[in-house]
C-alpha cells in the first residue's frame, strides 16, 4: 500500500469512528444505524440530560462543532502519521548512530590496548629513561 | 477603505468560554448585560465546555435565559482552543463582523466593544485587538488590590472610562494578543484559520494564532482605552486544569518556541523599550490624579509603605524628610510617582490634582513633616492628623 493510500485509509478509518462515537454523545445511543454522515448527527430525538434550551441553536452548534471534530480528527491523524513517520526515521538514524559509536568505541579500545603495550616494553621504558637523562644534563 | 467613522455600524458576537466556576461567570455575565453597543450590535453566546459541576449548567442556562444571551453546553469537554473554535465557527456561520473572545474569570466595562472594534473598523491590517487588564501577562496595569476591581462592575466602569480619556482610542503594537479578552475580524478569521487543536486544554493557542496572522501581514494591538478586569486561570486553577509547575504551559510554550523561534525575542525587545513602563505609568497616574479630582485625596508623610485599611480613598505618601523628592499616589492598589515640584508637596499635588488635600497625615518627624504642618495651617479646607503609634496602620 502506498504512503497515501495508507493515510487515506487512516483518515477513512478516523472518520468512520469519530463520526459513530459522536453521533452517540449528540443523538444519544437510542438513535442508531446512521453513522455515514454529518447529518444523520442531527436527530430529533436527542436523548440530552443537560439543558438544550434552544433547539435549533443547539443543533446548528452541534453541527458546527462536528464537522469542525471531523476536521480536527483528520488534522490529527494526519500529523500522528507524520509524527510516526518521523519516529521512524529517528529511530532508524538512532540505531545507525548507535552501530557507529559501538564501532568507534570497539576501534578506540584496539588503539588504547596498543598504546598501553608499547608503553610496558621494554624497549619504551629504556628509551623513557634515556630522555629523562638527556633532559637533566640538558644535552 | 472608508474610516471607521463613515463606515457601516458591525455585528459582533461575544463569545464567552465558560467551564465550571459559577461565581466569577456570574459577575462576568452581569457585566456583559450593561454592555454599551452603539453603533454597534451586540450577541452574547456562552459556550460551556461541558462544565461538570453538579447543577451549575442549568443555573448558568437559566441566568442567560435572564439576560437574553444565548447558551450552548457542548456534549463533552472540548478544551479551551476548540471552545474558541466553536465561537470563531459560529461567527462565520452567522455572519458576523467580528468575534470578540472572552474568558469566564473577567468583569467587563460598558465601553468594551466600541473600544475593541473601532481599531478593527478603522484598518484592514489588523487580526485582533486586546483589552488593557489587571492580569494580561507583560501587558498588564498592575495592581495591588485586583479583588477590588473583581467585585465591583461599577470600578471597572469607572477604570475603564478613565482609560478611554486618557488614550481616546490610541492603540500600541504589541507582539502578540491575549486570549482572555480579543477581537477578531472574520474576514481575518477566514483568511488566518482557527486555533490550532495541538494546544490541547489551552494556553499560548492565541499566540500561535496571531503569529500565524502576522506571518500574512497582519498586526495585533493592545486597547488601552478599555479596562478589563481578569482573575487571571481562575477557572483553570480552581477546576485543576492547570498545575504540577504548569507543565501544559510549559509544553505549549515549547510548541511556540519551535515554530516562532522570533518570538520570545520580540518579547524581550517590548519588555527592554520604554513603552510598557510608559504605558502603566500613564495609565496609573490618570487613575489616582482621575480619582483624586473626584473624591479629594489624603497625603501621608511616613517612612513606612503601610498598606491602607480603605484602598477606596486617595491617598499620596512621602517621606517625612526631604531626600526623595518624589510623592507616591494611591488608589485601587494602583500606583504612580509623581516628582515634587519647587513650590513644595501640597502645592505640587494642588497644581496636578487642583485641590489641597482634605487631610494630612503625620506618621513620622521630619522637615517635610514640618512643611506639611505649616501647609495645613494656612489651607482652611485641610485637617491635620498626628497619628500615635497605636493608630498606625502597618
């Protein structure tokens, strides 16, 4: 599936559940089997426990309001795929990051190791002892 | 363009974003009953964000019912951005000219829209105007007794109408609008967009939203010739929207930093100029001289900062000797230094406020003591008061 089929198909899917779940909280769950539209949030039997005090006022809001959640639900999802493409791309650049410094700390060890051979033999610690008596006679 | 003066009176919806806190919506909503729309026409619309407190949407449903404003409860809790939102949509949808966005924990003044939209009105450059505050972040008219204010409409009122002679209309270029008390054009709303989701509960969504709309070469401007008294996240504090070290704003101010890396520089470049000293320093000495030529004043000379027990009175304090040639006035918990002249204090404060004191209070000795004494003296209309310790106020 392409990049934009799958957020297409993201998309669809946001929709189809932000569409069902708030056509329950603006219809109420007794008014079911529409879910496929913004207008089929607009029901005359909404089941409101909370004050409604203007009808038509109350129902424009809600359809405002939801066409605006849709669109918000699309935004959101949009950006959560961005951000998810983002993550992995970070991650796979993290994991890159990690194998080089491993690398470098292996290449770092190897090279310390080395130094601290040469600096045991016994050819260094003769040659280390020649220059401190060249440097105190100052030759 | 036509000037704001020939051009056709607007329609102006006021959005209110209520959640919870019955006691400050109710002084907000009395408020906005006396509201003064000439020329203008006025809608109030609350917007309850689904408030949770047990009973208080319906009373809250019944006092707008009372008032003529019309109420919506969104059937669950949007956060503050997407609250806005649904005002902002909702002035499109009907037409509007302007939406002015209000928040709950505020007192308003009469002369709030005309002073809000006439700056609209009057150019096609700018995408909000705020209201001069107690509490509106580095733009706020500080003062020491803001419940005062909170509980009284009649001293905003007066705060307010004070501010509007004072600056008649004058606005100041400010880097970005504050939420709590702005008005947008919609023909600016359809251009710029909403405020954006991803600021979840609330906070800096208006700066992200101005910022936005300057990038399209829009400006945003600061009313002080209307005074909005502001709690200031006395909702949001109370109900715990806001807390643990105010991590939400801490977050959405990085969202800001990251898309607007400018703007706490902008910030900082208001905050170094001379213009928000000026500003409160004008805006402070127009209350207590305003107040002063109404209801008279007292002069206190003292060493101490006592706190007074009736902020309600006009009061100017000087030292008691004559090191700091300078008289700190009073009133509301507003301050202003005003520099004594040659002629000596009273006759100063006669010059600016055109009386002489109604009465002089000694607290401490002193040559400025002895001056004032003298001046009671020879002034019939001043009594004079030298105050034991045990009448002190500390």
């Amino acid at each position: 599936m392409s990049d934009t089929a799958k957020e297409d198909a993201m998309t669809s899917a946001a929709r189809g559940a932000d569409v069902a779940s708030l056509h329950d909280h603006v219809a109420g769950p007794g008014a079911s089997g529409q879910s496929n539209g913004l207008e089929a949030t607009r029901t005359s039997n909404a089941q409101e426990t909370l004050p409604r005090p203007d009808t038509g006022l109350s129902q424009d809001l809600d359809r405002v309001s939801l066409v605006q959640a849709l669109i918000d639900a699309e935004a959101a999802t949009a950006r959560v795929i961005d951000l998810t493409e983002r993550l992995v791309d970070a991650r796979r650049q993290m994991g890159e990051l990690r194998g080089e410094l491993e690398q470098l700390r292996i290449e770092y060890e190897q090279y310390r190791a080395g130094q601290e051979r040469l600096r045991s033999s016994k050819a260094f610690r003769l040659a280390e002892r020649l220059w401190t008596i060249r440097n105190a006679l100052g030759i | 363009m036509p000037s704001a003066s020939e051009a056709p009176p607007w329609r102006v919806l006021v959005a209110l974003l209520v959640y919870n806190g019955e006691a400050l919506v109710t002084q907000c909503l009395r408020s906005l009953s006396s509201l003064e729309a000439s020329p203008h026409s006025i809608e109030v619309l609350i917007l309850d964000d689904a408030s949770p407190a047990p009973g208080w949407s319906e009373r809250c449903q019944a006092l707008c019912s009372d008032l003529g404003f019309s109420y919506y409860r969104s059937p669950r809790n949007l956060g503050i951005p997407r609250n806005m939102n649904l005002g902002l949509l909702w002035a499109l949808e009907r037409g509007y000219d302007a939406v002015v966005l209000l928040n709950a924990d505020t007192v308003v003044p009469v002369n709030l829209i005309p002073q809000l939209i006439e700056p609209l009105r009057g150019s096609d450059d700018v995408s909000s105007v705020t209201a001069w505050s107690n509490n509106v972040s580095i733009y706020s008219l500080p003062t020491e007794e803001p419940d005062l204010l909170g509980s009284s409409p009649d001293l905003v009122n007066w705060v307010s109408a004070v501010m509007e002679r004072e600056f008649g209309g004058q606005t100041i270029d400010i880097p970005s609008a504050m939420g709590f008390c702005m008005a947008i054009p919609s023909a600016v709303i359809h251009q710029v967009g909403i405020m954006d989701p991803v600021f979840g509960r609330g906070y800096s969504e208006e700066i992200d939203w101005c910022l936005r709309s300057h990038s399209l070469g829009y400006k945003s401007l600061l009313a002080p010739s209307c005074f909005v008294y502001h709690a200031g996240s006395g909702v949001n504090k109370v109900e715990g929207l806001v807390g643990g070290a105010n991590r939400l704003m801490s977050a959405n101010q990085a969202i800001i930093d990251t898309r607007y890396p400018l703007y706490s520089a902008q910030i900082d470049a208001y905050w170094a100029s001379t213009l928000p000293g000026d500003l409160r320093e004008r805006g402070t000495r127009a209350i207590v001289i305003g107040a002063a030529k109404e209801q008279g004043y007292r002069l206190d000379a003292g060493w101490l900062q006592r706190r007074p027990s009736d902020e309600q009175v006009v009061r100017f304090r000087i030292d008691p000797v004559e090191a700091f040639p300078a008289v700190t006035g009073s009133y509301l918990g507003f301050e202003c230094t005003l520099p004594v002249g040659p002629g000596g204090v009273v006759e100063t404060l006669e010059s600016i406020v055109g009386a002489p004191p109604k009465e002089i209070r000694i607290h401490d000795r002193g040559s400025r003591s002895s001056e004032l004494i003298g001046a009671a003296a020879v002034r019939s209309g001043t009594q004079l008061r030298r105050l034991p310790y045990d009448e002190r106020v500390f």
